[in-house]
C-alpha cells in the first residue's frame, strides 16, 4: 500500500501534464464553438481516462525492459535510478512524443511521404531522446523525498494550470463566433457529400412514406431539390468514377473491381486544383482505392482504412487511438465510419486555409452490412428484436424471409446518416460558410427492396437503383423542385461552371444550372440518361420510360428487352406488356447510337490498366457484400 500511495503523485502528474498539453494542442490546432462544461466532459474527461490507460499499459510492457537493462547491463546509472521511476520517466515521455507527433503531423497537412514530414519526425524522435536521457539522469540524482516534493508540487500546479484552461475556454467559447478565415482569391467554396447506397425515397423531403429524416430536409428547405436525378451504374466504382469525369463507365474503363480509371482523362479534381482549390476526400467506403485512380488531382485523400489518419480527430487523441482499435477489431466496426467520417469533415471545415476548398465527403451508410445503432431500429418489439437479431446472421446476399429485418435495418442506417449530417451542418451554418460554399448532397446509387426479386446492388437498372436523390445548395439559391432530367454526369461541368473555371476538355454532361430560366426550368434540355455498369444490361432513360437491354448471355430466361413504365413501383406491374412498336423503335435506336459513340471514344482513349487486388482489397469486396 505505501507503494501504491508513493507512485500515484508521479503516476497523476504524469497523465496531468500529458491531458493537460493534449487539451491545449487541440485547442490551439482545432478552435471549437463548444461550452466550458462540454469542454471539461468531452476534451479533459476524455484526455484523462484514455491517457491514464495508455499510460498504465506501456508502464507495463516498460517495466520488463528497464528490469532487463538493469539485470544484465550493470552501471551506476542503473544503479542511482528506480525501477517504477525509470519506468515512469520513460513511459512518459514514450507517450508524450507519441501525442506531438499526432498534433505536429496533423497541423503539417503533408503527404505522409513528403521529406518534411520524414525530417520532423526524425528531429521529434532525437528531441524525445534526448528529453528523455536528461529526465532519467535527474531523476539519478534526486533523493527520494525530494522527488515525491517534486511530483506532489507539479500535481497541484497542473490543477491549476488545467483549472484556468478549462474556465478561459469557457469565457473564450462562450463569447465568440467563430467563422472560417475566407480565402482572398473570393472563390466559392464546394462541398460533394455522396451517401452510398441511399434510396431516393429514404429522404422525407422526397417520400414520407418510410422514415423521418428532418436534418436533410432543413437543409432542403434552403435548396435545389432534384426529382428526376440519376446514376449511371448500380454500383460504386463506375458510377463515382462518373461523377469524377463527366463520362460513361465504357468510356473511362471502370467497369469491375480491378480496372483503373483512364489515365487520359481530366478529372473534376484536377481541374479544380489547376484552379486555385485545395483539394480533398474523405472516403467511408474502401473500395474506392486510390490504386483505381480516384485520388487522382486531390492533395489528400484519406479513406476509413487509414490507420495514421484515423487518429487526426478532435477530441482526445489517445482516446481515438484505442477507438480505432475497437472499431476494426469488431464485425460491426464499419458502422462507425460514419462517426470518423464526421469527424474527419467538422476537423477540416474548422480550420483556416488561405485558398478555397473542394471537397469530396463520401459516407457508407446505408450500404451492406447493416449495422446501425440499436436506438434506430423501428417497430413492435418482436419486428425489432427479429431486426437485432438480424445484424449478427446476415449475409451478402439477402433472402426474401428476411426482408422485413434487412430493410428495417437500412431504414435506421438511413436515419441513422441524417443524424450524422445533422452536425455537418450545423458546423456549416456556425462557420458561416453558407455564404460562400456551394454544397450537393447525392448517392451512387440506389437499394432494391425486392422490388424486382432482390435485395442489394450492382446488378439491375430499375429505378430505386437509378433514380438517386440530389439536393443542391449555393449562396443565393432560392427553394424549389425541379422535375428537369439531370445526372452525375453533369456534376463536373455544373461545378466548373459556378466556380468560373475555364476547362477545354470534353465532357459528357451539360451544366445544368446554367439552363435554368430564373426559377422555373425554363430552357433545361430533356435529355435521355444511359444505365451502364452491369454486365446484366444496358439501358436508357427518356422519361417516363426506361429501355433495358439485357444480356441473354448471362440472363437467357430474360426477354431481350424489357421497357419499364418508372410511374409505377414495382413489378410486374411496371413492365410494359405490349410497348409502342415507334416508342420501342426509337429507344433501341439511341441506345444503339450511344454504344457505338462510347465505342469511338473508348478507342480513342486506349486500353485501360488493371491491377491484381490484394487480399485487403478482396476482403474489404466481400464485407460489402460484393464477392
């Protein structure tokens, strides 16, 4: 016991000091609009608790190194220094650096390649070294009751010190309003939030008829709401590689999980960067390698797998370390993409840059495996406990029996993301950068619910696969519904064109934006959408009417084409049974014309590269459900 008592003054000083530096590195590199009581629970509690865990594990692993280094390298220095002292001292400072490195790194905003960081990180390790030679020989040379005095003296003046912070951050939080430096070149800032997997009718600003989302919908309420806004692929890669390139799938090469994007192609991103912008992304959803090309013009692009990344947050940086930890070791871990991914935007939104940003934020819920918090889950009590009792047994491809547990599930992942962007955009509104931040909120694509005999993606081209939501916000936007035909095609010369950027490159889509005759649609051009990126089929959309051409190849049992009347929901009372012959000729005449267009253009291009997936990038396909 009076070993106990001994150590626990250096022990508490210890983590004292290293809290008390977190907290006010956090401060200094991210200011935060936040009351003193949310600053004593969320920044101090959180510091404390995780650092006096941190602390005690590597005292631990300490502990035997210091009692090896003392048994077989016999030397006075040894022999003036104390077990547990030594290892205090050490694991102190152990884990001191590790947190200014976290802090240093983080506010260097360097790729983690660049010499810059390699040499301050070197020179952080020398120092640390150093420190901590000095720290063990005065402790060598201190009496015991001197260093108790030493350690009971720095516990009470780091009380002090962590009192006045604590009550400064509440006088300094509750008196300002803080807003993001803008930049001096009076460009406009972009924000691209794509939720994956996201039905169009999830959002009650577009369907009342399943769940509630009332932060989009504020958000909407302020907006452009696209209804007739589509993909152009059921799945990920080809359609985001779309939005990326204002082309189709069969022209840029994205057409499988192992083809690289074409590299003679201009991509949003580079252009936007040429153009003054810092460029960044951050991506829930890993298979969105940057090996396929889609980091391509962006100065960082971070995804969920990114383990130094993960830990660049806001609140405790040791906390963060262990919930990285917690998350990944757990099957249900990706369902806190959501929460990184959250804090990685509010991080970047908050701190001040000299240019304008683009940004890509791209969440993973709603997408397979469906994981979202218990307190989401709607219903009786049986059809929730058959829901919970779902999220341990479910698998890639879902079964009829279980569809009532599946989309009950994705209906709370759904609310779940709404919750998610609540805080993005309320840290929108406190910065001010609604003033100057044009901001779209759209999918990939879609979720069938077994309204053509399945549940999932990736496949089909029905309409609760394609027709995708898309909310558009910029300074001076007045509140409406568009019903014109529009896609992520489009995005790219929409953005380039608010943004006054000047590209000569050739790009699919229109902007449609500048098409609009003030507040009605006016001279928007209705334009048919071609569906790619299914070996199942190839389709196109003219509305109300979608053609698809499926592969009987692959489909045999499939009628060759199928013409789908989008004004009903489901089959077979969407299939048309006995289609206009001229209707039926037109359509098939275009598609036609489309396939040998993209043809050329793919010729033109050249051949794409193709990579061998690592067994990461497999098992990461697998837990999304797609091998």
């Amino acid at each position: 016991m009076k070993n106990v008592v001994k150590y626990f003054f250096p022990f508490i000083s210890i983590v004292g000091a290293i809290s008390f530096l977190d907290i006010f590195l956090t401060m200094f590199f991210r200011p935060k609009t936040i009351s003193g009581f949310l600053l004593i629970i969320e920044f101090f509690g959180h510091n404390f608790a995780a650092n006096s865990m941190a602390l005690l594990i590597i005292v631990c692993l300490v502990v035997p190194c210091i009692y090896i280094l003392r048994k077989f390298f016999k030397s006075r220095f040894f022999d003036k220094l104390g077990l547990l002292d030594s290892s205090l001292v050490v694991s102190g400072v152990f884990l001191l650096t590790f947190l200014i490195t976290i802090h240093i790194n983080d506010a260097l905003n360097e790729p983690f390649t660049s010499l810059l960081r390699l040499l301050i990180n070197v020179a952080i390790l020398v120092a640390s070294i150093a420190f901590m030679w000095g720290n063990l020989s005065l402790v060598g040379m201190l009496s015991r009751r001197t260093k108790l005095a030493i350690w009971r003296y720095t516990f009470i003046a780091l009380s002090i010190l962590s009192l006045t912070l604590l009550c400064s951050g509440y006088f300094v939080t509750a008196s300002r309003s803080p807003k993001a430096e803008s930049d001096t070149t009076g460009k406009p800032n972009v924000l691209i939030i794509t939720v994956d997997a996201l039905r169009k009718d999830r959002l009650s600003c577009y369907s009342n008829t399943y769940v509630d989302t009332p932060y989009i919908d504020k958000f909407a309420s302020k907006s452009l709401i696209l209804d007739d806004f589509h993909t152009h692929a059921p799945w990920t890669l080809p359609s985001m590689f779309t939005m990326l390139t204002s082309s189709y799938p069969s022209v840029h090469g994205i057409n499988d999980y192992n083809s690289v994007g074409h590299e003679n192609l201009t991509t949003l991103t580079e252009l936007m960067g040429k153009n003054g912008y810092d460029t960044e992304a951050y991506i829930a959803n890993n298979i969105m390698d940057d090996e396929l090309g889609f980091n391509r013009g962006f100065q960082k692009y971070v995804m969920f797998k990114d383990i130094p990344e993960i830990m660049f947050i806001s609140k405790s940086t040791i906390y963060y370390a262990f919930q990285y930890i917690r998350m990944n070791a757990s099957e249900e871990g990706h369902a806190d993409s959501s929460e990184w991914l959250n804090e990685q935007l509010i991080q970047r939104l908050e701190k001040r840059r000299k240019n304008p940003f683009f940004i890509w934020a791209h969440y993973l819920d709603p997408h397979q495996p469906l994981t979202p918090p218990l307190e989401y889950i709607e219903g009786d009590p049986e059809q929730i406990e058959n829901a919970v009792a779902y999220i341990g047994r479910q698998q890639p491809f879902v079964e009829p029996s279980n569809a009532d547990p599946a989309i009950r599930l994705y209906d709370a992942e759904s609310k779940y993301v709404d919750d998610m962007l609540k805080s993005i955009f309320n840290t929108i509104d406190s910065l001010g950068l609604y003033d100057n931040t044009m901001i779209i909120l759209t999918s990939d694509h879609g979720e069938e619910h077994f309204e053509h005999g399945r549940y999932g993606h990736g496949e089909n081209h029905y309409k609760h696969l394609m027709n995708i939501p898309c909310i558009i916000y910029y300074p001076g936007v007045e509140h409406r519904r568009s019903s014109a035909t529009a896609s992520l095609i489009d995005i790219m010369p929409t953005i380039l064109s608010y943004v006054e950027c000047d590209y000569d490159v050739n790009v699919e889509g229109k902007d449609f934006l500048g098409s609009f005759d003030g507040n009605s649609d006016g001279n928007v051009e209705e334009r048919p959408v071609f569906y790619e990126g299914s070996n199942n089929a190839e389709s196109l959309y003219i509305k109300p009417y979608t053609l698809i051409h499926w592969n009987k190849k692959i489909l045999p049992y499939k009628d060759e084409y199928e013409l789908i009347d989008n004004r009903k929901d489901k089959a077979p009372g969407d299939i048309v049974s006995n289609p206009d012959s001229e209707l039926l000729h037109y359509y098939k005449t275009l598609l036609l014309e489309h396939r040998n267009d993209c043809s050329e253009k793919a010729k033109e291009l050249g051949k794409t590269r193709k990579i061998t997936l690592d067994e990461n990038q497999e098992d990461a396909l697998k837990d999304l459900g797609y091998f």
